[in-house]
C-alpha cells in the first residue's frame, strides 16, 4: 500500500526536516496503531518519546486523516486507504 | 461520511475540543472568528481609536493573532490603528529566522512593524548573555528582558494596547503551575484534580485576567506609573483549533523551538494538562474557571482583611510602587529586575538569583 506522511508545526524537526515522505508500507502496517509504530521505527529520526507515548502519538500531536481531524475517523482504529494522507501536526511548538 | 454538525452539507473536517461538535472547515473558521470577536467586544477590550500593537514573535499564535486581529477589525469595523511590534532577543538560527517570518507577515498583512533588540535596549543579545553566563539563568535573563521590551517598544509605538497570542492552553498551564491554587483544591471540592505543580500568584492573578495593565502591587500605583495594558484576544481559544486554523488556511508561522530552552518543547504541566484532556474534555476550560474563581476570592480575601484592621496584610500591598532610579521603569524596588540583572552582567558576574 502506498500513502503519504506529512509533518508539520515543528513535527518535520524530528523527521529530518522532511515535511513530506512517500511511503510503501509493508502488509503488516494495516491501522494507524501499526503506522504509528512503524513511523518510528523507519523514519523518525530522534526523541522518540516526542512523538510517541504508548501506542498512540504524545498529546498535543494533531493526526489529520486525509485533511481530516483523525478524531473524526476512528484514531488508532482507523485502516489506512491506497492514497491516504496523514498528517502530523506538532502543538507543543512554541508560540 | 460525517456531516457538519453546523451546516449539515459539508463533510466534517474537526471534533472541536470545546465542544465535541463535528464541524466543517467553512463553519470552523465562521465559530472561531466569531468567537475571538466575542470575547473582544463583551470584554470591551479596545475601543475606536485605539492603537494595537500585536506581540509577534513569527509563531503559530502570534500568527494567527495577528491574521485575526487584521481581519476582524475589517469586518466589524473596530476602528483600530493595528501594528506589529517583535523582539529580537537576539539568538543565531532561532529568532532571527522567526524574525523573517515576522517581516512576512508584515508584507502579507500590511501592517507597520516595529522591532526592537536586546542588543539596542539592554546592551546584551541572549547569544553574549549566554556566552558569559551559560544555560542555566538563561531563561530568567529573557523573561525579564522580553516583558520591558514589550512595554518599551509600544511607548515607543505610543500604541494604546498591547494584545499577545496566550491561547486557553497557556492559561490553564500557568494556572496549574499554581502552588496555593493546588493547596486549595486539596483542601475543598476538587481533590480528584491530581495537581502537582508549583508557582507563584502574582503570575496566576497576570495569566487568568484577560487584560492586564500593572504589575503585581496595582493599589498604590500613580495612573502616570500605569503600564500599557495588554489582553489575550485568544483566552478562550483552544490550541488545536489555532493550530488547525494556520494550517488549513496554510499561514506562514515559523515552529523550532528556542535554542536556549532548557525543557525541550513544552514543559510537564503542559503534557499533563493534555493527558487530563484525553479523560475529561472540558479540562481546559475547567481550570481556567478554577483559576479566575480562585484570583477573585483571593482578591476578595484581601478586601476582608484590610477592612478588618489589615493586620496580615502583605507587605507588597503596603508596598509604595515607584519607578527604577536608573531606568525609570516601573518598580517596587530602587532598581527594576532588569536593571539588577544587568548589573549582575556588566560586572561580569555569573546569574544572581532573582525571586
Ligand atoms: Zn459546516
Ligand atoms: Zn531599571
């Protein structure tokens, strides 16, 4: 399956300053539980405990589901699409 | 597909953290503007005539603010000479990288912008601070620095208000680093309120009010001592939403993280305050109530206690609010706090702790 990661609001920081990945995710990635994990485990460059806090990302991680709050969408629940798009948005970033 | 709640046509896009409601993009912005111009006009924060300086430091809240401010002074016609007004601490691949999303900003929403240095105010940028003193006061150093900075800068605008980019997350932070505000809900109703953090009042009577305009001994202060009043236009608004609303409407905000920061990102309080988020949706607002409840009965604690002889009272109350001898600023003691930390600099000492 092929989808897209994009970080932004400081979040690119701990991915290299990448703000936007493509990615073929193995069969096993199927939720966004799993693509969470596998986030870090391929492509998070530094501070895991940053971006993740359980099996979930830290609080104050926006996770947009195609342009949608993931909220909206089942969170850790969610089965990820051909083409999805998921964003992660950092808040914890000074303003 | 989920529909908006609001509109019942589009496709929901976010869950509001206030609220829980399943709203579009169009009806977000619609609530979130109009919300901001509620809490300005049933706060009478300005009025016609006035000239704003908007605290813009080129993140996400100042953004935001300043995108805000512009618009809806347009659109319910508030009348206001807005402005921009930055600090330059004065810190290499930090601030002066924000700096240039600040001038973009200017460019975008064509306001004038006035930026004012560390350096030029002070003498000391926070890079040579941090050269003399290192990592460990560095933070204090800024605090104290950027708060005359600000009021500098807007004499120096002659703006009537300052307004900041605090959002509702930041209040209930600081509302959780309260000690006695802890103490209290140990003591009544709110045991359940696991609150663990430690503060100072003087910060939490500054961060719960919505606009501010002295420091903290306000009885005794002569009107020509006032400091320029400032208000947080985003008291209420959540930090997801700010967020969400820069990124949607894709606004040009710079997000890295202080270099001298000692806590990486945000600190405890503020992990913790989206921990309870996660279990009790209302927290935010919960706290900030909690705060404000508590600044007014201590304020009326006060009342109480001057009526009936004032035996306790404190001595800050007492306490003549006069001006700096050396720079004029408004002070309680002969020197301000910056000027004491400059001292401590220009003699090259290491940081002098300052309570
Ligand atoms: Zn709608
Ligand atoms: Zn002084």
């Amino acid at each position: 399956m092929n989808i897209e990661l994009q970080f932004s609001g400081g979040m690119e920081l701990l991915f290299d300053g990448q703000r936007s990945i493509k990615v073929v995710l193995p069969s096993n990635v199927t939720t966004m539980r799993d693509l969470i994990a596998h986030t870090k485990d391929h492509y998070l460059k530094e501070r895991p405990e940053l971006f993740v806090q359980g099996d979930s990302v830290r609080p104050g991680i926006l996770v947009l589901i195609n342009d949608a709050d993931w909220e909206l969408e089942g969170e850790l629940e969610y089965e990820l699409a051909e083409k999805d798009v998921i964003v992660f948005i950092s808040t914890l970033h000074g303003g | 597909m989920k529909l908006c709640v609001l509109c019942n046509t589009n496709r929901a896009q976010l869950k509001r953290p206030k609220t829980g409601q399943q709203i579009c993009k169009t009806c977000f912005y619609a609530v979130f503007e109009y919300e901001i111009h509620c809490t300005i006009t049933e706060n009478k924060l300005f009025k016609r005539g006035d000239k704003v300086a908007i605290a813009a430091s080129g993140g996400k809240d100042s953004t935001v603010l300043a995108h805000t401010m512009k618009l809806l002074n347009d659109r319910y016609d508030y009348g206001l000479d807005l402005c921009l007004l930055s600090i330059d601490e004065g810190i290499k691949g930090y601030r002066d990288d924000s700096l240039e999303t600040v001038k973009r900003n200017q460019l975008q929403y064509n306001l004038p912008l006035l930026v004012l240095s560390y350096e030029e105010l002070y003498g000391w940028s926070m890079d040579k601070i941090v050269a003399q003193i290192g990592t460990k006061n560095n933070c204090t150093f800024c605090g104290v620095f950027r708060r005359q900075a600000l009021d500098r800068g807007a004499a120096r605008l002659g703006v009537d208000h300052i307004v900041t980019g605090h959002n509702a997350d930041d209040v209930a932070e600081t509302v959780l680093m309260n000690r006695k505000l802890l103490v209290l809900f140990q003591k009544f109703t709110l045991t359940h309120f696991p609150l663990v953090f430690r503060g100072d009042f003087a910060r939490l009577t500054r961060c719960t009010s919505i606009t501010t305009q002295t420091l903290e001994t306000s009885a005794t202060t002569a009107p020509e001592h006032l400091t320029i009043p400032r208000s947080k236009p985003f008291k209420y608004t959540y930090e997801k939403e700010i967020v969400l609303y820069a990124y949607f409407l894709s606004l040009d905000y710079f997000s890295t993280e202080c270099t001298y920061s000692v806590e990486a990102y945000r600190g405890y309080a503020r992990v913790f305050l989206k921990d309870l988020e996660k279990v009790r949706a209302s927290a935010i607002m919960d706290v900030i109530h909690s705060g404000e409840a508590y600044a007014q009965s201590l304020d009326e604690i006060e009342r109480v206690e001057a009526e009936n002889g004032g035996k306790k009272k404190k001595k800050t109350v007492v306490q003549k609010q006069g001006t700096c001898e050396r720079c004029g600023y408004i002070s309680s003691n002969k020197l301000c706090k910056a000027c004491v930390l400059l001292e401590s600099l220009n003699k090259g000492l290491p940081a002098v702790s300052l309570e």
